[in-house]
C-alpha cells in the first residue's frame, strides 16, 4: 500500500507539472480582426512615414558579379525536417552569392540573391551591422533566395532552425555573410551605364497548388518574369523570378549539395541568353513543381529546360531603354504574436516560440528599377495572393515581381480563407495567426502605391 501511495503521489505530481507546463505554454487562438491590433496601427504609421523615393540625377548604372561560397567541408543539407541534420556528401553543383548593384547618382542598391532554401535571419543580422564595409546599409539591400532544399544548411542555432537546416555552425554565418559582401564590392567594380527592359511568359501549367488536396483553391501567379540590364559594351545581365517550388530533390535525398532546377536553369542562362544571370524565388507559398523524368536529376534538367526554352524565346524580344528611376523602401512589419497551433484552436506562448525559434525582425521590401516593382516578402509568400497584386500593378502601368525570402523568416502567408484547413501550409507553417493574408496584400499595396 505504502508503495501505491507513493506511486499515486508521483503521478498526481506530474499531472500537476503538466497542467502547470501546459496553462503557462498554451493560450486559444487570438482571432481579432487584424486592423483592430496595435501591430497594424504601427505599421500602418510606419508606412505613412517613409519618405517620398528622391529623383535620380542619372541613368541608371549597374554591375554584377557571384562568389562561390561552398564550403571546403560538409554541412547539413537544409530543407527538410526528415533528414534530421543529415549532411550532404557530393557537391553536385556549386552554391553562390550573387549580387547586381545598381546607382541612379542619388539611390543605391544592391540585389543579392542566394543559393540557399532561404534568406537566413542569422546572416541578415550579421549583414545589417557589416553592410557599411561596402558602403551601403541594410535599407539599401533588397535579398532574395532561390529556395532550394538540397543547399547548405547549418545557418540557425535553435530547435525549429535546426530542424529545417541542421546542427548549427557560426562559421556557416560567417561564410555566407562574407560571400555576400564580396559579391557586393565586386559587383560595385564593374558597374557602367545600363538601358533596362523587362519580359514576361506563362509557365502557369508547370506548377500546381498544395493546397489543393485539403480543398478548392484559386488561381496561382505562374509567370516566368525577367529584368534584362544590358551595358553599352553589349554584356547583359538577367534577373529572373518564377514560382515553381525547388523540390525536385526528394527528401531522403540528402547526398547531394545541389541548387535544384534554379541552378541549372542559371546555368543555362548564362550559356545562351546573358553574361549574369540571378534566380529569385517567386511567390513560391503552397506551389509544387510538375516535373518530368525517372530521377531527381533528369527532373531537374528536364524542368530547367522547359523554362529556358521559354525564356529564350522571350529575351530576343526585351528593348531595353535608359532610365533613371531607382528607389526602395523598407517598410518594418509589425506581427501578431506567435501563433503556431498544435492541439484544436490552441497554440504555443510568445515565450516558448522565441525560445525554440528566436525573435527576428522582419521587413517588406518594394524596389523599383524602371517601370518594374519588386515586393519581396518575409516568408513563403502565396502564389495566389500575388495573383491577386498583380491588377493594381497593372492598372498603374508597372511590372510586378513578387519575391520570398527577403531576409527575416516568419513561415507561411496563405489567404485566409484557408487559415483552419489541415494542411502543412495553413497549419504547421502559419506561424503568426489569422489575417496575414489580407494584412500583407494591404501593406504590399500600400509600398506600390507609394514607390509609384
């Protein structure tokens, strides 16, 4: 009996332990509309406050140029949460910084896009103290991904991070944050004088909606979209964004280090179409690529090809003109508090998020180069919510290139009417609560109309 009693009160024990552990880590879902949180007053005031973009003295000058930051030794393949920090053993193609620095004699900038599944939040805060050896600060860099999972992991020292890109390593940090900056100087190296056109195709029928197996979805942005700078001496460069998910590398395929069909498709650029070429993730929120071939290999050269092919057929037709007109803004986003559910309609504390993720800020990104806008966004931006951007793009005469993966990393922004289907999407990734959706198309919006 003695022995029971004992048992019981260990057991009561626990219980208590847990019910402790469970009211101080767990709290419902907050679903008050969104224009009715303090968050979205200040940012809402933030984006009345930024400046009016000032005109350029000039046309527009641009250089570029990529450094390969592959390491000498193996890191975790980033991607995928299954691989448990399995490390990646074949270089199948090299992973590199890219960087086009642009100057209209009045603004700079410098677009840097990266081999990686995304834009470390890590390596964003090392750049924003850094940045100023090259001259420039964080509000002067617009950052992209190309969003593979077969790249080089390691960037993230907490648990959620660790999950997505392995055992944490600084000198990974440092690796890519040095890339980066000497991308930069060398592309401020060569820059001259550049005429700028813009080019567009569909390539809708490449990509199909995720969210399509919980439920009816809308339509998904399919468009391949290409900046073309091209110098007087004749050297071009390419700035592409398409929103096809780079997966075509199975998940337990963590052998190979490897930039997925952007890389080749990269590749094949710079062989027919341009001297420098740069792939952004597009709007890559709940898409999936529709691949052709019996391997992971024959996929991704398959699928490459199929977008260079139309790609080919598009730049011929580019005319590019001078132009002056360079400005960007960033615009800080102010978020509800963490939200990630994980029993019915109840989901983790601020605290205990922060403690398996970490606190990043986060931005929007608007930069206009011409008459072509780019939006980058925090997160896996839905291809549906750009779709629904791109008529108040049209309707004011610009081009719209919408990018994930601008820097801070906040999960996914899916519409939310989608916001309790039991989808990856929606439910393990929706990281920050209902009516991002809605909130984010308003802000991007907001950043248009004022970069206009």
């Amino acid at each position: 009996m003695k022995f029971l009693r004992i048992l019981l009160r260990v057991l009561l024990g626990l219980v208590i332990v847990l019910a402790l552990f469970l009211a101080v880590s767990l709290a419902p879902v907050d679903e008050t509309p969104y224009r009715e949180m303090p968050y979205y007053a200040r940012t809402k005031q933030r984006l009345t406050d930024l400046p009016t973009p000032p005109p350029g003295k000039e046309p527009v000058r641009a250089g570029w140029a990529k450094v390969n930051i592959t390491p000498p030794y193996t890191t975790p393949t980033g991607g995928y949460g299954e691989r448990l920090g399995k490390h990646w053993t074949i270089v199948s193609d090299s992973i590199y910084a890219r960087a086009i620095m642009l100057d209209n004699g009045t603004t700079k900038v410098a677009v840097v896009g990266l081999d990686l599944v995304i834009t470390p939040p890590t390596v964003t805060e090392a750049l924003k103290k850094r940045l100023p050896e090259v001259g420039l600060r964080w509000e002067n860099v617009y950052m992209g991904a190309i969003h593979s999972h077969n790249s080089m992991g390691g960037w993230a020292p907490r648990l959620v991070g660790q999950l997505i890109a392995g055992e944490y390593g600084e000198k990974i940090v440092n690796r890519i944050t040095d890339g980066v900056l000497t991308a930069i100087r060398k592309a401020q190296a060569t820059m001259a004088p550049v005429k700028i056109g813009f080019g567009e195709t569909d390539a809708t029928d490449l990509i199909s909606n995720r969210l399509s197996s919980s439920g009816p979805t809308g339509p998904l942005d399919g468009k391949i979209r290409l900046l073309e700078f091209r110098k007087n001496s004749g050297e071009s460069a390419l700035l592409c964004t398409f929103a096809g998910h780079p997966t075509l590398f199975d998940g337990d395929n963590a052998t190979y280090l490897s930039r997925d069909y952007p890389g080749a498709l990269v590749d094949r650029l710079e062989k027919k179409s341009a001297d420098f070429a740069v792939f952004l993730a597009g709007a890559v929120g709940s898409t999936a690529p529709k691949p052709r071939g019996k391997t992971d290999f024959q996929e991704i050269r398959n699928y490459a090809g199929d977008l260079a092919a139309r790609i080919e057929r598009v730049v011929p037709k580019i005319q590019p003109e001078p132009d002056s007109t360079l400005s960007i803004l960033t615009l800080p986003l102010g978020l509800r508090e963490p939200h990630p559910r994980v029993v019915g309609n109840w989901r983790v504390r601020p605290w205990l998020f922060y403690a398996l993720y970490g606190d990043y800020p986060s931005d929007l990104k608007a930069l206009r180069i011409g008459q072509t806008v780019l939006l980058g966004t925090p997160c896996d931006f839905s291809g549906e919510l750009a779709a629904e951007l791109n008529p108040l793009a049209t309707q004011k005469g610009l081009n719209l290139m919408v990018t994930s993966f601008d820097g801070g990393y906040i999960g996914y922004i899916t519409p939310d009417r989608y916001y309790n289907r039991q989808s990856y999407e929606t439910r393990d990734m929706n990281w920050f609560g209902p009516y991002n959706g809605a909130y984010f198309e308003e802000m991007m919006a907001g950043l248009l109309n004022k970069i206009d």
